[in-house]
C-alpha cells in the first residue's frame, strides 16, 4: 500500500499545530492556572515547556519520521524499529495506540457541548440565565446532570453528540492530505483570528464595575504573571504544569508520531517542530491566557477566580465566560463566536486522536482507509457511551485521569529513553538534525540525554510513591460512583490488552509474510 504523504510543509505545521491548539488552551489552562495559584504556575510551566516539551517535541517528530521510513504510522512498529533485538519493546509502544483512543473518547463529547453552545449562544438560550447559579444548572440540565426548566434529559447533548461525531468521522474518511491536512490549514488561522478578537473585546473591558476598580483586566493578567517563587517547592504545582506541558503539546502519547510519519525522509524537523511548538505556546499563554483569567478576574474578583476554577473543571468556558460576554453589546455573537473559537479548536484536535488508531489498522492489518475509519467508528461509538450516559458518576474524570496523564508520562518516559540511551544520543543526534534547517543548541543534547528522562522518572516516582495505593483502593470514590470506575478500569484494561493481542497478530502475520517470501 502507498503510503500518505503530506501535500506541504505548511500542511504538516498546521496540522501538529492544529492537534496542539485544542481546548487543552483555552479551558483547561486557564482552569490550571486558576487552581494553582496564578503566577506561581508559571514557573513550573516554562521550565517543564523547556526541559520537557520541547525536547518531546522532538523526540516524536524524529522517531516518527523514521518510523515512516520503515512504513510503520505508530508507536508499536517505530519502536520496533528503534530496538529490532528486543521482542517486548513494541508492546510498550500499545500505549500509543491506546492514549490517544482514551483521550478521544470524552474529547469529542466535550468538543460537541460547544457546537450545541455555539447555537445556544446565537439563538439566545441561555440569555435569561440571570445568575452563575442558572447558568451552571444549564450546563447541568444539558449534560443531563439534572432535570431542569432548560432541559429534561439528554437528547439534546446526544444530537449535538452525533452531529460532531460524524463530522469527526468525514474528516477522517478524506485521510490525511485531503481530510486532515485540509480542515487544519484553514481552521487553524480562522480559531487563530477569532481568538484575537475575543482577546481584544476582554481587554476592552476595563474595570466594569465602578465601585470596585480593582476588579480591572490589567490585575486579571497580573494575576497570571506575577511570578511566586514559593510555589516551586510544591510537588503536586510541578506536577500540574508538566501534565499541562504534554496535554497542550499532544505530546507523549503518540499522535505525533503518526502525524510525524507521513513526513519524507529529508523532511525538515527540527524547526518545523518548534515551530508547531511556539504556535500552540502563543495559542496558549498568550491568547489563552488573556480571556477567561482577566475577564472572570475584571468582573469577579481576584478571590472568586480560584473559587470559580475550583468548583467545576467546565465553570470558567462554560459558565464564568458565557456570563461576561452576554452582558455586552452583541453579546450574543460574541458568545457564538467563543464557543466557535473552542469547537474549531476542538475538532482539529480530536481528529489527531482518531488517526493513531486508524493508521494502526492500515499499516499492521493492510485496512483501506475506509474500512479502517468505519471500525474506528464502530468501536469508538460503543466506548464513547459510557462517558456520555455516567458523566455524573465520574466515568469522564476517571478517562481523563488515565489517558490524560498518567500513561502520557509513562510513554514519554519510554520514547526518552529509547531515543537517548537505546537507540544512542549520537545517532539521535544525527537523525534530528538530517534534513534540518536549523542547528538545536548543544546543551539539548544533554537535555534530551539526562535531563528529560530523570525529569520523568522523578515525576513517575513522586507519583507512584504519593498515590498508587489512594487510586488503587479508590480512595475518595463515592460507594455509589465505585461500580461506575470499577466498570471504566475494567473497560480500559480490556482494550489495552486487546491492542496488546492485535500488536501480536500483527506481527505473526508479518513473520508468517516474511518466512513465505523467503521461500
Ligand atoms: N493538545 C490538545 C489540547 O490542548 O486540547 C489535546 C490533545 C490532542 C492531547 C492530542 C493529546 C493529543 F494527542
């Protein structure tokens, strides 16, 4: 089968950039920044961009590229590749199939919410919410939380489920020029405009109360940058800022090694790799961090800005913002145009968590493209219920956790070491820079080699040392919600090992092909 390659540079740039830019930087990092403390994230954040993102970055984009070279899309076969003498390796590689399907499984239902709030914003459901309480039993009545005066069950939440469903599937059907390729180049610079002009409709604000001027936009983004040394011997800040690092990146789960393998062997990556990079840090701290922060800051106040953060990962995107911008003049496209911004955001990211999995199933099973799609599909459709239908029991939380984070630092792990010690920091080197327009500054050479793997292996271990036992004996689960996370392990395992199974089929068949061709 010939594989696909990317129509241009700028396609493959928009494209990473497109997967990196998602809500992980309009919503959940705002959400982050709030919950732990303002400034003193920061620093955590910059140094875990430097010492672990880029770096990632990458990593991926040269493993990937070579793993192309050997006709392989993902991470069980370019791990192959990297250490053709161990026989276990590619199983570890089973994490880069199987993350990115667990993050895909409530992205999309979260990316469908801002299609329906987008329509909601326009028409003016919600304008008669007079309060943050209303406003949160809305998103509570919608996600079928409660039944309320805004809605009696589900239905809504699942048409507009199905409706960004599909879309994810055509996307995906039209493969990776014509499909992906395409929907990034343009909804990248259009999500990227949008953003700008709702950063300048906040910075408009001010200070919109008179009696309580210190409530203004400029505090909101001191609050964001103010920097608070304190905070850096905190573990679980560290923590936050370098799970935020690779959530926001999409790195250290495998999506950027597929999107790295459609990549020619001359391909540049280095600078295409930071250039992704620094699009999706503009995207996020510049942009993302001048929206919800200084306009919840101007019109609640610097105490309710954690308070907001703190009740409900959704609050400040689904709550705090919809309330400001309703108050304005045409407020009502100012809300569409946010919840537009976030759905076109939102979409050039689920579909880099879908093709993984695709490609797995063209490369290792010789699928066409449709068929491999239209398994995605199915199997996905089924898995995506129970975050849907249990949200409140936690089942999304619980995905999250795993996929989110977890198996992100433990991939990433295996990918540093593999890249700097296994397949050796020289060759890395070399195969970073083959093609390259830029030279990387020698220092990463020793970043990538040290720094980066015990980085991870510190954060594995503080991990592991704090929390195996509290996760495992479900500490702090409700006894009614326990079923409903017992039932979302059992799901994950199930699909880890069969992945597991597949990998192994895969590569009987492959052996079973060579030892015929022999003959
Ligand atoms: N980077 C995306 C965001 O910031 O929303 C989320 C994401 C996409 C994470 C793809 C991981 C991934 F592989």
């Amino acid at each position: 089968m010939v594989r696909e390659k990317w129509a241009s540079r700028l396609g493959v740039i928009m494209a990473v950039a497109g997967s990196a830019i998602g809500l992980g930087n309009f919503l959940r990092f705002p959400g982050q920044v709030a919950q732990n403390g303002g400034g003193a994230f920061m620093i955590p954040y910059f140094i875990a961009l430097f010492l672990l993102g880029l770096p990632l970055m990458w990593i991926e984009w040269t493993i990937g590229r070579f793993g192309g070279g050997f006709g392989h899309s993902t991470a069980p076969g370019m791990f192959h590749s990297l250490w053709e003498k161990n026989r276990f390796i590619k199983y570890f590689g089973v994490i880069g199939v199987f993350g990115p399907i667990v993050i895909y499984l409530y992205y999309v239902y979260i990316e469908s919410w801002l299609l329906g709030y987008s329509l909601f914003a326009l028409t003016g459901k919600y304008n008669g919410c007079g309060s943050s309480e209303a406003m949160v039993a809305f998103l509570h009545g919608y996600q079928g939380l409660e039944k309320n005066q805004f809605f009696s069950g589900l239905s809504t939440a699942y048409l507009f489920f199905l409706a960004t469903f599909f879309l994810n599937g055509v996307v995906l059907y039209f493969g990776v020029r014509k499909g992906i390729e395409r929907v990034c180049k343009y909804g990248v610079p259009i999500l990227l405009v949008l953003a700008v002009v709702l950063v300048v409709r906040v910075f408009l604000l001010g200070a919109p109360d008179p009696s309580h001027p210190e409530n203004n936009v400029i505090d909101g983004l001191g609050y964001l940058w103010n920097p608070d040394w304190s905070a850096l011997l905190n573990a679980k800040v560290w923590l936050a800022a370098a799970g935020q690092i690779f959530f926001t990146l999409s790195c250290g789960i495998g999506v950027i090694l597929t999107y790295a393998s459609y990549l020619a062997k001359d391909d540049d990556v280095a600078l295409s790799g930071l250039t992704a990079a620094s699009a999706n840090e503009f995207a996020e701290v510049v942009l993302g961090g001048s929206l919800v922060i200084p306009a919840a800051y101007a019109f609640f106040g610097a105490a309710s800005v954690a308070a907001i953060a703190k009740g409900g990962v959704f609050n400040l995107g689904f709550v705090t913002m919809p309330m400001v911008l309703k108050q304005l003049a045409f407020g009502e496209l100012f809300g569409f145009l946010w919840f537009l911004l976030l759905f076109i955001a939102g979409i050039t990211s689920s579909i880099s968590l879908a093709q993984p999995a695709i490609a797995f199933l063209e490369d290792e099973f010789d699928l066409s493209r449709r068929q491999a799609v239209l398994a995605f599909m199915a199997a996905t459709f089924i898995l995506t219920q129970p975050a849907i239908l249990f949200l409140g029991q936690g089942v999304m939380d619980e995905l999250d956790f795993w996929g989110g984070s977890v198996f992100l630092v433990v991939f990433a792990t295996v990918e540093t070491i593999l890249f700097g010690w296994v397949f050796g920091m020289e060759r890395a080197w070399t195969e970073l820079h083959a093609g390259s327009d830029i030279t990387i500054p020698r220092p990463y050479r020793f970043v990538i080699k040290y720094v980066t793997p015990l980085f991870l292996l510190t954060i594995l271990g503080c991990w592991l040392i704090q929390d195996w036992l509290p996760i495992l004996v479900l500490e702090g689960v409700t006894a009614a919600n326990r079923p409903y996370i017992l039932f979302t392990r059992l799901i994950l395992i199930v699909m880890f090992l069969g992945l597991t199974l597949m990998v192994r089929l895969a590569w009987n068949r492959r052996q079973t092909r060579e030892a015929h061709n022999a003959r």
